[in-house]
C-alpha cells in the first residue's frame, strides 16, 4: 500500500512504564476504517477498561468519514479490542491485583489492511521519574548532536 498509517501516542512513553505489549484487532464500522486509511484518528486521550471479560477502548478519537452521508459514526465511542481469552484473562487479573493500566501505543494498518492498534500494560510514572526520562532524552540529544 502507497498509503501508509501509523499514528502514535507520543505522551504514553513518559507518563508510563511500559510491562507487557500486544496488538489487538479492532471491531470498527465501515466509515471508521476509511476515516483510519486517511489518517484522520487520535489515540492521544484514549485508555483501555474491562467490561464483561471483554476489552474496550475509550477516548478514541476517529474524524467523521465525509462520503458516509446517513451511515457515519460516532467520532469518540468504546470500540471493542480483539485478543484471545487467555490474553484477556491474563491483562483482567493484572489490572485487578497490581494496580496498572491499559493504554493504547500506536494504530496502524498491517500488510493485509486491518486496522490494528498496539495497547500496553503499563503503570504510572512518579515525577522523579518522569525528571529521569528527561535527563535521559537532554543527555542523548547532546550525545547525538556531538557526533553529527
């Protein structure tokens, strides 16, 4: 494909730290995957919740498709995240026992054309942390800027 998608969650990174990753399928409506082939979704505010032993993703931001006239969709609304069940027992008991969270990393296209989105299992970043994940990205930008 000519066309190639991938938006990202820049933020993610620093305000968490990542455990465990996992691309998941998404259940997307029509109007919502031609939105996704033209680049026009934000994955910025979304995080992922538990619902019946089924995963959802909230705060999606996918922009209205204009040629859908009577059979759009909803720009922000819960779409259902596709994994197996022993990934969705495994991700259910690791955020009822240890406190973590569910936040979605990247949305892309994979060679076939599936929408896919990369989630993680992550946890919050205190602030001394979030200072050391600056020190680090100042000490390798001057690292890089010495070497050019």
């Amino acid at each position: 494909m000519s066309n190639v998608v991938d938006i990202k969650n820049r933020r993610a990174s620093f305000e968490y730290a990542f455990i465990d990753r996992y691309i998941t399928g998404i259940q997307l409506k029509g109007s919502e995957i031609k939105s996704i082939r033209e680049g026009k979704a934000a994955i910025n505010d979304a995080h992922c919740i538990m619902y019946n032993g089924e995963l959802f993703v909230k705060g999606m931001h996918i922009a209205e498709y204009k040629n859908a006239g009577n059979f759009g969709h909803l720009p922000v609304a819960d779409r259902k995240l596709l994994l197996t069940k022993h990934e969705l027992k495994k991700l259910g008991d690791a955020m009822k026992n240890k406190g973590l969270t569910i936040i979605p990393l990247r949305l892309f296209l994979n060679e076939r054309g599936f929408a896919k989105l990369e989630i993680a299992l992550a946890k919050g970043k205190k602030i001394h942390d979030k200072r050391d994940t600056i020190k680090k990205r100042d000490s390798d930008r001057e690292i890089r800027r010495e070497y050019k």
